[in-house]
C-alpha cells in the first residue's frame, strides 16, 4: 500500500534503520523509541491486524520476533525485553507490528504507559541497530 509508512519502509523508500530483513519479517527501530534500541517487527506483505496475517505466516513472523527479542538483550545488554502487538486500538500505524523493547529493572516503565525517548543522532541510532544485528 502506497500510503502505509511500514510499507514504504519494508520497500526502502522510507529512511529507516534496519535491523533485519528477511522473508517472513521486516525489523528496524522505532523513531520515537520507548527505550533506545525499540525495535518494530513487521510483516513484509500489508495487512492490518494479527487476524489478518495469514495461518501460515503466524509462526515465522513470531520466529522472528523471537530471535529479536533475545538479540536486543543480548546486544544492547537489557535485562530482558518487552514484547507487545496492538490490534487496531493504539496502533498508530495500520499495519500488524509488534514492538520489541529493551528492559532493565528500574527503568521506569509501567502498565501500558510508554514515554518515548529520542536518539542523540542518526548516528547513534545506526549504533543500536548495529549491535541488535550483530547478535542475530
């Protein structure tokens, strides 16, 4: 869809740094991070919902969801990760995504409430992207 952000970024006519492309999945940081080294899984193919991602492509969108979540622990040294899809309510872009955000006890973060935070530069976000991919 010509009008989705998570569209244009999956087709690279969106800056955005990427964290990993593959087949079943598409992963870059969020620009509005809740903590830095938020990372966004989308599938590659348009659709709006979980319900709407097809039986099939459930499993490996997850798969990589999964090995995000361990890579953003280990690479960005988080105590562990918070991983969460919103289906239409909160979800600012209509488009299935699932955040993977780093976690370290005391952080601050609590329920739902997402403060969000900035990168310094496009250079340190390309930093934390690094070292989310190099883990994967």
């Amino acid at each position: 869809m010509a009008d989705c952000l998570f569209c244009r970024a999956v087709l690279g006519d969106l800056p955005v740094h990427v964290v990993a492309s593959e087949p079943a999945a598409f992963a870059f940081l969020d620009h509005r991070p809740v903590f830095k080294g938020h990372v966004l899984v989308v599938p590659r193919e348009h659709v709006e919902t979980l319900a709407d991602l097809p039986e099939p492509e459930v499993g490996p969108f997850f798969e990589v969801v999964r090995r995000l979540a361990i890579a953003v622990e280990i690479g960005l040294g988080a105590g562990g990760t918070f991983v969460a899809t919103n289906n239409r309510v909160s979800q600012s872009v209509p488009h299935l995504h699932t955040h993977v955000v780093p976690r370290t006890k005391g952080d601050g973060l609590r329920g739902f409430f997402w403060p969000r935070t900035k990168y310094a530069s496009d250079a340190e976000a390309a930093e934390y992207a690094e070292r989310i991919r190099a883990v994967l």
